[in-house]
C-alpha cells in the first residue's frame, strides 16, 4: 500500500456469476482504498452489488478476479494477496481483525446475550487458552455490553431483546477480539427510525472513542450522511466519491 493511512486495499475486483449458461457480472472491476479510522458508507439501489463487495472485503465471498491487501499486524500476510491466503488463514483474519454487523443480528438464540458477545473469542482462541483466559475476556464482554448500554441484558436470549438491543449485542459481539475494521450490512435496515438513529449515535461513538474503522452498506441517507466518506455504487461499479 502507497499510503500509511490506507488500512485495506481492494484492486479490479470482479464477481461473475454463471445462472443458465449465462454469465452475470456483479461487480466490473472496482478500486477501493479503506482508510484507517474512517467510517465509510456504500449507498446505492438494491441489485448494484453493495452486499456482494461487502461480503468480499470480509473474506465471506472471493471475488472472480481482482486483489484485496490488508495493513495487518501480522508481518506473514501484510504484504499478502487475502484472495490467495488458504481457508483456514483467511478465517483467522476473518475472526481476529475484522467485525461484522448484520441486517438481521445473527445472534444465537440459545444463548445468551454474554455467551453471544463471547463468541469470537471462543473462536479465536483454543479450549486450553479460552479457559486460561475466560476471566479477562468475560471482563471485556462486560465492559462492551456497558458500552453499548445493554449491561442488564447479558444474562437473557436475545429473543427477550427488542430490535434495538439485539443491535447493539450484535455490535458488542462485532467488537470482541478489538478488530481492526468492522463491515455492517444495513445496521438500522431492520430497525424503527428513532431506534436506528440510536444506533448511527453508537457506531459514531464507538469510532470516535475506539478509533475503529467501519465500513457501511446502507439504504438509510442518515447514516450515510455521519460517515467521513459516501461512495455510490451503480451497476457494479463506483459513481461518486463524496465527504
């Protein structure tokens, strides 16, 4: 990467699908820097591609071509091509330095909201080393739940939650190993407008305070207003760069 402040660099990404012996393109060759710190926000119609780049940069889908470059801490992938990493890398990079915030929550629900928020550091780590470490990482899952403002909930299914809280565990969750970039797919997509502002408040906060990087897919013109920068995406490609 040519910038110090560039955290992840996507290059020519393509993603081509086959559908009845036809072939359809999705994305068309895009660019995209993703600076350290900032909160960036994808907008655009249903069907140009958001999500599929989204789940890209996650390491959730691989493009058809293109690369993808990431400022990691770890020196064996920094100057690593992520699309041409094995599974089991790229799901360690996928665990330990990225979050993910979805439309729908994705919480389990026969869990708790606590073991919920625990999740990725069960993941991360070994059975030896999560039980030699259960009590830090539980101090971290509260102190996240306080953060997020839903300390009184972490001992119920988040089927006991509202919309709003189950937001706000699934943010809790996205932020437990302390990633580096947290991607959210329609945070407020599923959420009334007072509960989603609610949200658009945390995500600014938690940037502010914390210094995490978010990247947004978003229909919703209020969020994508408070990022730093708004990138439109129209058929498959980017149209418009605004701060």
């Amino acid at each position: 990467m040519n910038s110090e402040n560039v955290i992840y660099s996507a290059k020519k990404i393509h993603k081509q699908y086959r559908m009845n012996r036809v072939t359809i393109s999705v994305l068309k060759g895009l660019d995209l820097d993703i600076r350290r710190g900032e909160i960036l926000s994808i907008v655009g119609h249903s069907g140009v591609g958001k999500s599929t780049l989204l789940n890209i940069l996650g390491l959730l889908d691989a493009p058809t071509t293109g690369t993808l470059h990431y400022s990691s801490q770890d020196d064996s992938i920094r100057e690593a091509d992520l699309t041409g990493l094995d599974m089991v890398t790229r799901a360690r990079i996928r665990n330990r330095d990225f979050g993910f915030v979805f439309q729908f929550y994705h919480l389990l629900p026969d869990l708790s909201v606590m073991e919920n928020v625990l999740l990725p550091a069960m993941i991360l780590h070994s059975r030896t080393q999560y039980k030699a470490g259960e009590r830090e990482f539980r101090r971290r899952a509260e102190e996240l739940l306080e953060r997020v403002g839903i300390p009184a909930r972490r001992d119920f299914p988040p089927t006991q939650l509202s919309g709003g809280e189950r937001q706000r565990a699934a943010i809790a969750r996205a932020l437990m190993n302390s990633p580096q970039v947290v991607f959210c797919d329609e945070p407020t997509g599923n959420l009334d407008t007072v509960t989603g502002e609610k949200i658009h408040e945390l995500i600014l906060d938690l940037n502010r305070t914390l210094g995490v990087t978010f990247v947004m897919v978003t229909h919703d013109e209020g969020l994508a207003s408070l990022a730093h920068r708004k990138l439109t995406m129209r058929d498959g490609i980017f149209v418009s760069d605004g701060n």
